[in-house]
C-alpha cells in the first residue's frame, strides 16, 4: 500500500532507514521576496532507538542557539525536535552545506569549553530548573567523536 504524502517534510522520512547522527538537508523555502530559509535536520540520537534526555537537550539547545551565532549571522532558529533525537537548525539564505557542517562542529567545541549554560534562569528561560551543561557536553562529545559519519544520512 503507497503512504499518503504528509504536509511535514519530516513525516515522509523513513525514520527506519536513517543511520544518526547526521546533518542533512531537509526543507527549502522561499519567500516572497526572494530569501530562502534552509531546514537542516541535526539527528543525533537514531530515531525509535534513543534520544536525549530533557536537561541535556534543553541546556545543548541554548547553547547551540548561542554559541551558533558566533560564528554565522544566517542563523534563524535553532529547535528541538518533539522526539528528543535532534534539532532543527534553521538558516536565511545561506545553501553551503559544507560551512553548516562547520558551522555545527565549530559550535560543539565551543559547548565542551562552556563553563555555564547562557540564559539558564527563570527570567530568561521558560524551564530553569530543567538544565545540564554536562550532560549537553557529553552529547557534544559524542557527536564530535562521529564526525565523519555526519554526511551519510542512511544505513
């Protein structure tokens, strides 16, 4: 039987045949004017298999949020996926995919020399207590140490 095509990018994936960790490109969009937000799909947990724990996702996405923009000001949005496998990082007219992989692995390294989670308090963040710098460095690390495999979306 033929699966209907979902509305969702991702939701027509075949989470099955994905090998995580991986960045890959996942959505374009154009505006009216001519800009074009690109959706990359950071996996790092493989789906159905894994995913991050809470703390550790929500203190790795702010300081992806941060830390990304040292090194790009293309960045439009850095979110977490509902599944706690990965995030989506969101880029205004910017289609190298090669400087988005260096773009990502150059933000890790700044995660594993962080000393503090930006933003981590209750006027700055909607869930303060729910945060682990060491726990978003060890999934830092971890990813970094698959560097290579980052390119290579399916089994």
């Amino acid at each position: 039987m033929a699966e209907q095509k979902m509305n969702v990018e991702s939701f027509n994936l075949d989470h099955t045949k994905v090998k995580a960790p991986y960045i890959r490109l996942a959505d374009i969009k154009e505006g009216e004017n001519g800009d074009r937000i690109h959706k990359y799909d950071l996996r790092i947990c493989q789906p159905n298999k894994g995913h991050m724990d809470m703390p550790a996702l929500h203190s790795l996405e702010h300081l992806l949020a941060e830390k990304s923009r040292n090194h790009t000001d293309k960045v439009v949005d850095i979110s977490p996926m509902g599944c706690q496998t990965g995030f989506y990082i969101a880029m205004i007219n910017h289609d190298d995919y090669d400087e988005v992989v260096s773009i990502v692995e150059k933000t890790l390294n700044d995660v594993l020399e962080a000393t503090e989670v930006p933003a981590c308090n209750e006027m700055q963040c909607g869930w303060a207590a729910s945060h682990s710098l060491e726990g978003a460095q060890e999934l830092a690390k971890a990813l970094l140490e698959k560097r290579s495999e980052w390119t290579e979306v399916f089994a």
